[in-house]
C-alpha cells in the first residue's frame, strides 16, 4: 500500500500544484524503500526522475545533513517515508534552514492533530494520503463505530481519531468474510470467503483479494485505494480529493 500511496501523491503533485522536482527521504527498510519504488514509478510516467534519494537509518538522531541534500537538491515537492519521529525532524529542521519544498507524506503521518501538537504546528500544509474515512465523516458506519466502539470503550485519554479505528477498518473485511462463513467455521473456507471479496467497502477504501499468486505481490494487499488530505491550523484535515485507485 505504501507504495501505492507514493503513487498519488507524486500524481497529485505534478498534475493539481505543477511540481517539477520531486526527492525523497526514506527509512532504510522496506517500508522506505516501498515508498521510493512507487515515487520512481509514477514520476517515470511524467518523464521525470527524483532529484535526491536520502536514506535514513531507524535509530539516527541527527537529520541536519540529510535535510541539508535535500536543500541542495533544489527539489519543490519531498516526499518523507519515514518514521513519525523522523517525518517531523525534518520538516522542522527543513523550517531552521528557510527549506520550504512541499511536504508529502504517508498514512503513517495522517493522524493530524497528533502531528501537530508532535510538531508544535509546523506540519501545518504538509499533504498526506489516508486509507480510511476522516473522523468526523458522515459515513454512517463511522458513526456507528464511534458510538458503540469509542464512546462505550474508550480509556479517559483515548482519542477519537485515525489510529484509534485503524483497527477496526483493518477487521472489517475479516468480519465480512467470517459473516459468508457460516456456523461451520474452519481456516480453509475462511481463507476461500477472503478471497473471494471484491470491492468491499467498509469505512476504508474497496478492498478486493484473490487466490494467491506467488508472482502477484498484490493479491494479498487488498486495498488499493487512498484519498489526499491536508493539514489545516487546529490539526484539521481538507479533503483534497475522492478515492483514488492506483494502477
């Protein structure tokens, strides 16, 4: 999915705001690097390639040289894959150096009021996707879930926001396959009703599996689909765009 996220922002950024020079700053992991694959693959469709590439070990604890390669890169638009903590390293260490490309992150970073209070509102304006509906959605079932999951269970400093129903949108398409089930549960016709969803949709995006495919990556992830969301003054989001399938 991260890479498919990576994807559309890069989409986004060069059709809606015209960016032209694109870079990266990733977790040394397979998470980063997912995020980098899926950059390289849309900016290649525009007949553009990423500018700086910047590579980030998971416990390092001083960003001023890598956001410095950024700087030098010249790049308008920066896509961060990495940890939280990192992510907002350097958008503020990016603010000290007067660096002040368009940010664009992933779901992992999409929990707005978390990243501002963790940014002291330097995340403001950064664009970010997200995999399941915004918490004060009219979507009926996030209303439903609110009530009966977060208003009954939730502990006195828990909040209603993305990663409190991250859970529950990941449930829903067990729940769904468990449902066509029946009372004669067993692992093989669990696995045969998971395959067998297409284009489920609970308060996340449709969500579709198949028989696996050792030679098909995709045939396990299920989602493939994300909407844009920005970061507005308070840690409030703006819906920047629908659903979006990747290719």
């Amino acid at each position: 999915m991260y890479a498919t996220e990576a994807q559309l922002l890069c989409r986004y950024a060069v059709k809606e705001m015209g960016k032209k020079k694109f870079a990266i700053i990733y977790q040394n992991d397979d998470y980063g690097k997912n995020g980098v694959l899926g950059a390289k693959k849309e900016l290649a469709r525009h007949g553009m390639k990423l500018v700086a590439e910047v590579a980030v070990d998971v416990k390092e604890g001083d960003l001023k040289p890598h956001v410095m390669k950024l700087k030098k890169s010249g790049a308008d638009a920066v896509l961060l894959w990495t940890s939280v903590k990192h992510a907002v390293m350097t958008v503020g260490i990016s603010a000290a150096m007067k660096f002040q490309p368009q940010f664009l992150s992933t779901s992992t970073c999409s929990d707005f009021p978390l990243m501002m209070h963790i940014s002291k509102g330097l995340w403001k304006g950064v664009i970010a996707t997200t995999f399941a509906d915004l918490p004060d959605s009219d979507n009926p079932l996030m209303k439903k879930y609110k009530t009966e999951a977060f208003d009954k269970f939730a502990g006195k400093d828990e909040r209603w926001g993305l990663f409190f129903y991250a859970g529950i949108a990941f449930a829903e398409p067990l729940v769904e396959a468990i449902k066509h089930c029946g009372k004669d549960l067993t692992r093989e016709k669990l696995v045969a009703a998971l395959e067998g969803i297409k284009d489920f949709q609970g308060i996340s995006g449709k969500i579709s599996y198949g028989p696996f495919d050792p030679k098909n990556i995709s045939c396990r992830r299920g989602q493939n689909q994300a909407f844009l969301v920005q970061c507005l003054d308070g840690g409030k989001a703006k819906k920047l765009s629908d659903w979006i399938t990747a290719d």
